[in-house]
C-alpha cells in the first residue's frame, strides 16, 4: 500500500470510529426521545422498538394535561407549572451568579488584595464539596430560619454549583484584559465602579454568556438540592417531577419519558447556538481556571 | 488597612465624582488612589466572601457539628440538638450498610475513572486524527455532559429494564444472549450498570480535557519522533503522555472528585437498590439523615467521612493549579 492509500484509509477508519463511538454515546438519548412518542401499550409490550412505533403524543398530552388522552396516568400534577418552575429557578441561578461573580473575579484579577489567594484556594476547594453534605445541612438551617420550600433556598444553593466556577473562569477571562484599560479610565477620571461597568463588563461579554449558560444548566438540571431543600411539597421543579412519575413501586414510563425529554430541549438548545461558549467553559474551568 | 478618609467629603464633590466622564480631576475626595482601589476591590469581593460564607462555610461547619449530635424528628426544627459524642462515627464504622457504602464507593470511583480515562483518552486520541466531520464528532461527544443527571438515570433506567429495555433486546437480537438479564434486580448486576451508566456520563469531560491538552503538543515534538522511527505506540508513550502528564493528573483528580459525588444517577437509576447493592456514600447519607427515622447525625457522620475523602485531594489540587494561584498581580501595582 503506498503512504498516500494509507493515509486514506486511516482516514476513513477514524471516521468509522467516530461513527460508532457516536452512536454509542447518542444512542440513549435517541431512546428516550423515540419512548417519549411511543404509546403506553407499546412501552409496557415488553419489546424496543428501535423506529417509533405507533408513534402518538399521548404522552406529552399527560404531562402538561392536556384534555384527557387515553394514557392512565396515576400521577397529577402538571408539568407545565413544572416548567415554569425550573426556567425561574434556572434563570434565578444566573442571576446570583452573576451578581455575586462578575465584580468578584474582576476583584481577583485586577486588583491586588491580601485575600485573592485565601479566595481563589477556597473557590478551587469549594468546587470539590460534596452537595449531599451542602444539602443536608442547608436542608436543617434553611428549616431553621423557615426558608424550606421558597425559591430563594433553592436558589442559593443551586448557586453552589455555579458561582465557584463562574469566579474562576471569568477570573481567567480577566487576566486577558490590559491592565492599561484601567490606567486609562482612571486617568479619565472614571471611578472604580465606572470603570468596572462601563468598560469591563461590556468587554466581558462572551465570558459572561459561558457563565451564565453553566449557571442556568445547573439550575435546570439541580436534582440533590430539590428533593431535599423543597423536601417534596409545593414548589416542583422538572427534575422532581420526573422523580415523581418514577415513584417506588411502578414507573409511569410514558409520562417519565416525555418528561426526560422535556428536560433535555436546554440542553440541546445550548448544543445547537452556544456549543462554543461550553467546550470554552469546561477547559476553561477544570484547568487553566 | 481600610481606613475611612479623615477628612470629610463635600457633597459637592460626591456628586461631581459620580458624573462620568468628570473632566476636573480635582474635585475627587482625598482618599488616596491606593486605598481607593482597595476599597473598591473589597467592595467588588463582599458579595462573593457573604456567599461563600453562608453556603460553604456554615453547612461545613454545621455538618461537624451535626455529627456529634443525637437527631431525631423532633430536633430538626431546632438549630441544635443534643450531644451525642461519637457515637454517630460508632454507628457509622459498624453498620454493615454504611461500611458497604463507603467500600462500594470506592469500587464505583476506580472503575468510573478507569473506564472514563481508557475511553476518554482513546476518543481524545481519534478527535486528533484528520477525519472528514471531526468537528461535528467532537461537539457531539459533549451531549451525555449537558444532560440533567436525573435525566441520565432515567435513560439508561429505560434501557436497562429486563423486558423491553433496548439493551436486552439487542443483545438478543444479535443472539449474544438467549434470555432477559436481570440488570436492574440482579444485586451484582445493578452495581455494574449504575458504573457503565457513569462511564458514559463522565467520557465527555475525559475526551475534551485530554483533547485539548494533545492539541498543545507541540508538532515540531511529535514530527521529530516520527522521523527518528518511533512507532505510533511508543510515540504515545515516550513522547505525548509525559508532555501531557500534567492534565491527566488534573483530569483523574477531578474525575475522583467528581465521582465520589454522585447522586442523582444512581437515585434515578437504581434508588440504591436492590437490596441496597448500588447504596453508595451519597445515597446512603440521604436515606439515614430524610429517612423515617430523622437522624442528621449518622446522615451528617457519613457526610464527613464523604468530606474527609474529597477534601484529601485539595491540597493536590491546589498544587496542581498553582499557576493560577500566582496569578496575583493586578491592575493597581
């Protein structure tokens, strides 16, 4: 074989690879995507099909009640408000990430206190606690102070998840700035804030998207901090909800599907127009952070 | 070091100071630039220092001391209960379950890293090559990553099932098999399910972190191999791993620490059974400190054993980022 047919079948080898490492690491979520349309009677026909099947939207009908589908769902409790509730805890998520680490990462960058390095080692500390130990006791002190089942508990600690890393990536992001930036505003006269909010943050931008995609994919997707902080009443993001339909004894699994795959769209969304900004973050932020 | 300006500010001159851009340098109050900045640094930093405190530090300390306390249903309105000693740790040591927990999580950490490295670094090494749609390869590998954990309990809680699970099926199709497996009800089986499960979660953070640090090897590097007559195994071995060895002991380290966390998947997958086979560290502390019986504190106790093993590796971890560390010089110097 000469180098030239060699390369060239290299070549297609590799793509033979990635095809199949591909399928294996997509497969699932195609399968919750075509279970997600299947019928009840097909779901429990104890057979896979790997084509929908019979393909209804009875199962979406359930989920956000809908009239009354010909689906028996055992469980009330609508995912629409399910929904809704996880976009104001996602989005609530991105706001306290923001406010709390815009200014503090540009603090940690850009001006030399005696603290950055206390700081900046107890965020890369922060980042390695346990949720469940974060949980528990949020889960008795947030009861203590009669916070249990709001949003704002939910928020806060959902924040644990984001706000280490948003310090730490948009720290990174800092560095890149010239220090000359702010030389020059203050020499205009701007004040620290001025400086801070009309010439930093506006340059931040692309850093801040990365930030707050992590915070509002945290927030959406937060299970641990839910099930114990909303301790099961009231307030019901959608990763409870699924929890739910999943229940002890016997799986709803027309109405569990249709809503994995509901929790799934911001995620795919993210893939389809912010890809850059997440591979950015996830490098960003476990290494060169 | 912070110290209010003596001499007292006109309003005049506040309001002067506020307008943007002020062109008469003048009218600032007479607090020098230094300390001016450095107020300001800490005024930046006080949000970020509050949160830290209230939702790190405090639920820290607290579980120390909750581990030392005697719960029950009837304390958990209070912020404290009553002195336990160590008999949260006793109980904690000599339960059969949680002593499988904290064994089983160690057996769940090490085979999630390894089979997340082995794959991750091979999936790295293939996104290197020059393929038609590598690209689109490499975006896609992120997907098991974005995912809500629950979501990826369920999925694989979906495929899993013993009758009607896609993975049965398969099996049985290809004619691997000739009956149904028992993942989900066979003890045994259960815990290597909840592992290929967190394998496949964990791929993506191994293949682009071991990607990107094989796009710094310098070319120069490796042609230079290639022209000294290194073959492709041991250009890997002599050559790539050593330049790279930094990243993999970061991405490993993250890896365990990530790992010994885990919750959600396995709540969604197995809910830590059957027969408690997949209870792990994490799900166990939950099911002592929400279960029926209330008790925080062997919860709490098992939470520190959890603790005590993540936080093992922050030294390490500080060492390894210390290029960030140094980092320290700022704008006002």
């Amino acid at each position: 074989m000469s180098r030239r047919q060699r390369s060239r079948a290299l070549r297609w080898l590799s793509t033979l690879a990635a095809v199949v490492a591909l399928v294996v690491i997509l497969f699932p979520v195609y399968a919750i995507v075509v279970g997600s349309f299947e019928s009840t009677a097909t779901l429990f026909s104890g057979t896979f099909y790997w084509l929908p099947h019979a393909a209804t939207l009875d199962n979406y009908r359930t989920v956000f009640q809908i009239g009354s589908a010909g689906a028996q769902s055992t469980v009330s409790g609508s995912e629409t408000k399910d929904v809704l509730t996880s976009l104001i805890v996602g989005l609530g998520t991105v706001f306290l990430a923001l406010v709390v680490a815009v200014p503090a990462a540009y603090a940690l960058s850009k001006y030399r206190l005696r603290v950055t390095l206390v700081i900046v080692s107890s965020l890369l500390v922060a980042q390695i606690v346990p949720s469940i130990v974060l949980a528990t006791s949020l889960f008795i002190v947030f009861n203590w102070i009669h916070l249990v089942n709001t949003y704002p508990a939910l928020i806060l600690a959902d924040g644990t998840y984001a706000i280490p890393f948003a310090i730490l990536v948009l720290r990174a992001f800092f560095f890149s700035l010239p220090n000359e930036l702010m030389y020059a505003a203050r020499v205009d006269g701007a004040t620290e804030w001025q400086t801070f909010r009309l010439i930093v943050i506006p340059l931040a931008r692309s850093a801040v998207i990365t930030v707050a995609l992590f915070a509002f994919l945290a927030g959406w997707g937060d299970f641990i901090f839910a099930l114990t902080i909303l301790n099961g009443a009231g307030i019901e993001p959608i990763t409870l909800g699924i929890y739910t339909y999943l229940g002890n004894y016997s799986t709803d699994w027309g109405a569990v599907m249709a809503s994995a795959a509901i929790a799934m769209i911001p995620a795919g969304v993210t893939l389809a127009v912010a890809q850059r900004y997440i591979a950015t973050g996830l490098t960003a932020g476990s290494v060169k952070g | 070091m912070l110290r209010r300006p003596t001499q007292p500010t006109g309003k005049a001159q506040a309001e002067a100071v506020a307008a943007f851009p002020s062109v008469d340098t003048d009218v600032r109050p007479r607090l020098s630039g230094w300390r001016r900045q450095q107020l300001a640094g800490w005024l930046f930093l006080v949000p970020a220092i509050a949160y830290l405190l209230f939702t790190f530090a405090l639920p820290i300390v607290y579980n120390v001391m909750l581990g030392f306390e005697r719960t029950s249903p009837a304390t958990i309105g209070n912020f404290t209960a009553p002195f336990a000693g160590i008999d949260n740790y006793r109980f904690v040591f000599n339960d059969p379950s949680s002593r499988d927990a904290i064994v089983r999580t160690f057996e769940f950490t090490f085979g999630s890293l390894l089979g997340q490295f082995v794959i991750g670094f091979a999936l790295a090494l293939l996104f290197s090559l020059r393929f038609p749609g590598r690209t689109i390869a490499r975006s896609l590998v992120i997907v098991p990553w974005l995912l809500p954990l629950i979501v990826t309990g369920v999925i694989f809680k979906f495929m899993f099932q013993a009758e009607g699970g896609a993975v049965n099926q398969l099996l049985m199709n290809v004619g691997v098999v000739d009956h149904r497996i028992q993942w989900l009800n066979d003890p045994h089986l259960a815990f290597w399910t909840i592992l290929m499960a967190n394998i496949w979660l964990g791929i993506p953070f191994f293949t682009l972190l071991l990607y990107s640090a094989l796009q710094d090897v310098p070319v120069e590097v490796r042609e230079a191999a290639v022209i000294d007559g290194a073959g492709p195994w041991q250009r890997l071995r002599l050559i790539i791993v050593p330049i790279i060895l930094p990243v993999i002991e970061v991405t490993l380290l993250l890896g365990f620490v990530f790992t010994v966390k885990v919750f959600d998947l396995v709540v969604g997958l197995t809910g830590g059974g059957p027969a408690n086979s997949t209870q792990l560290i994490t799900t166990w502390s939950y099911n002592l400190s929400f279960g029926q019986n209330g008790t925080f504190g062997e919860g709490a106790a098992l939470n520190n054993v959890l603790l005590v093993l993540a936080l093992i590796c922050s030294p390490l971890y500080l060492l390894l980022s210390r290029g960030s560390l140094r980092r320290s010089r700022g704008a006002d110097g």
